[in-house]
C-alpha cells in the first residue's frame, strides 16, 4: 500500500473517532449550526439567586434526562447567585440540582430551556429537599427566532393594542409556543407598535416575557428584527 494510501485512510479514520466523541455527549449534535444565521452558538443561560441558607458554595446542574449530559455553575458566591451557561440545542426539560461542596443532592426540580434563550429563576429556597421559587409565575425569558406561519396554526389577530392569540416561534429546530395579548407590546424594526397584523411568516422576532406551562412563553414584549 502506497504512503499516499496510508495518509489518507489515516485521516478517514481520526474523522470518524472525531465524529463519535461529538456525538456521544450534549443535545442532539446539529452540524452547521442551528440555522437563522447564528453560526452555531446556541448558547444558553440559566440564572437565579438562593435566598434560604446556606446559600454559598452550592453548586447548580443542569442534567439532560434524555442522556445525561451535565452543565454546571460555579459555586455560587456570598449572595447565593449562580450562573450556568451552555449548548442547549434540542433541549427542552432539564432537571435541576443543588448540590452542596461534597455532590450531594440538596434539591432539584426540572426547568425548561430553549436553545440561545436567557431563563433568570429569580429568587430560589431550598427547603427540606424542595426547589421554591419565589415567584413561579414569573420565570423571565429572553429568546429570538423565526415566526412560524407555514408548518405551525396561528390564531393572533388584531391591531396596536388589541392583538390576541398565539404564535409559533421556531429556534434551531424548536417550536416555542408564544400567547399575546392586549397588552403584549409588539414593535416593528424602528420600535414603532405594530399588531398582529402586521406579522409576516419568517420573520425574525426577538421574545422577552414569562415562562408558562407546557414550554410556552406570555410574551410582554415582541420585537421585530
């Protein structure tokens, strides 16, 4: 066999070893990235602040169920504040631990993130091996994506003001229910209120409200791009 043969099985098969370490941790490995022009960085950000005590030195996971990729934070400061960043893409519900300095489970509950989206928990308790958020109906979410009119229903209708309904806002691959309402503000490119009447399929939209059930977001703000 030839040198040139040899160089060139050689690369074939640290190509192949390359590609099965990639898959065989995190979310569902998408190549080229998520789409809508974002190169790839589907990066995610969970936020929140432990108020019970003790509230430093603990340290915050992320756990995807489906295969049990870990995403973790520092250890969390005087002020009981953790930050936790990562790759998110085909995730949705991912079970969330407290753990002390010795891995030790204090809590956990489940939360849900979308890909490129920024999730703050607000204020959080430990109690008794109990995850209490403050305020439960006020998870803020942060997220931009691409309307979906073509595959996904839409019922939004109306103008500035009194635009209700909901929406379908796809991100790398996820559908993201959107509900809006009278009182959602909904803004073309130069900021100026628009309704829903005035949203066209694909277009891009920046998302900022709160987490409801069943992955869908009450948008208070929708942002054209």
């Amino acid at each position: 066999m030839g040198i040139k043969n040899i160089i060139a099985i050689s690369i074939f098969i640290i190509c192949i070893i390359t590609i099965s370490l990639l898959s065989s941790g995190g979310c569902d490995l998408d190549f080229g990235g998520g789409g809508d022009g974002d190169g790839g960085n589907l990066v995610s950000i969970v936020q929140g602040t432990i108020i019970s005590t003790p509230n430093s030195g603990i340290t915050v996971v992320l756990i995807n169920n489906n295969n049990g990729t870990v995403f973790e934070s520092n250890p969390t400061d005087n002020s009981g504040n953790f930050f936790i960043t990562g790759d998110f893409n085909g995730c949705l519900t991912l079970r969330l631990e407290f753990q002390d300095s010795s891995e030790n489970v204090l809590a956990f509950t489940n939360v849900t993130v979308f890909p490129k989206t920024n999730v703050d928990l607000g204020n959080i308790m430990l109690e008794n091996g109990n995850v209490i958020l403050d305020d439960p109906n006020n998870i803020s979410v942060n997220f931009d994506g691409n309307i979906d009119f073509t595959d996904s229903p839409e019922t939004c209708d109306g103008g500035v003001g009194d635009s209700e309904g909901t929406i379908v806002v796809t991100r790398a691959n996820t559908d993201i229910t959107v509900q809006i309402v009278p009182t959602t503000n909904i803004e073309d490119t130069n900021n100026n209120p628009i309704g829903c009447d005035s949203l066209i399929a694909d277009a891009e939209v920046e998302v900022t409200g709160t987490l409801q059930v069943h992955d869908t977001v009450l948008a208070d703000i929708i942002t054209l791009k």
